[in-house]
C-alpha cells in the first residue's frame, strides 16, 4: 500500500491544520487507518487510529483537540488539528492495516508540522 500524506505547514500556537492521506495500490481489505508523529530527537508515537467501521481512537496528548475521520471506500483518512502547541510540532505519518488472516502495516513518506510564533 502506498500512502501519499499532505497538509502539513508551518502554523501559530492555538492554529489548525487539517492532514490528508490517500492510499493506493493493491488494498486487501483495509482495516485500520491514522497517524503516528515523531518529533525531534524522539521517538514515533501513535497519536490516533479509526477502523472501517468508525471506532476512533486518540493519544491522550491530543483528545480533545485533534478529530480523525476516514472515507475508506476512498481510502483516505483525514487529521484535523486544532489548538496546536509548540508541543506538536513533528513529522506526521500516515499508517494503514490491511490483510485478512496475515495483516500488513504500511507508512507514508510524513509531512512535517511545525508550531511556532
């Protein structure tokens, strides 16, 4: 699967950013969509998930200010960002699950976020 990421930028504190994610390719049975985010000098860390049936799923670090929405039968997955901090500042990546007995985790290429008056 290849995932194609977009709609990173350089924001204010406080701003939004809305990431996109399109993927394509062979896809057998697309099962889980979101985004992990790796800031510098740290490690990737997950910061939210949706099923195909719509479950999301949030990092504390973001709930309440991050939304994630998913269009699979376009298989694309969406990340709007909301009263962004210094804090989030990274790379974010888009994640995908396929696969039915054997599942497969595949990673777009990452957009960088920067928060920074």
């Amino acid at each position: 699967v290849q995932l194609q990421a977009s709609g990173g930028g350089l924001v204010q504190p406080g701003g939004s950013l809305r990431l996109s994610c399109a993927a394509s390719g062979p896809i057998y049975r697309m099962k889980l969509m979101g985004w992990y985010r790796q800031a510098p000098g740290k490690q990737r860390e997950w910061v939210a998930t949706i099923s195909h049936n719509g479950l999301a799923n949030y990092a504390d670090a973001v709930r309440g200010r991050f939304t994630i929405s998913g269009e699979f039968a376009e298989f694309s997955v969406y990340l709007q960002m909301n009263s962004l901090g210094p804090e989030d500042t990274a790379v974010y990546y888009c994640y995908a699950q396929d696969g039915g007995l054997e599942l497969r985790d595949s990673w777009g290429q990452g957009t960088l976020v920067t928060v920074s008056s």
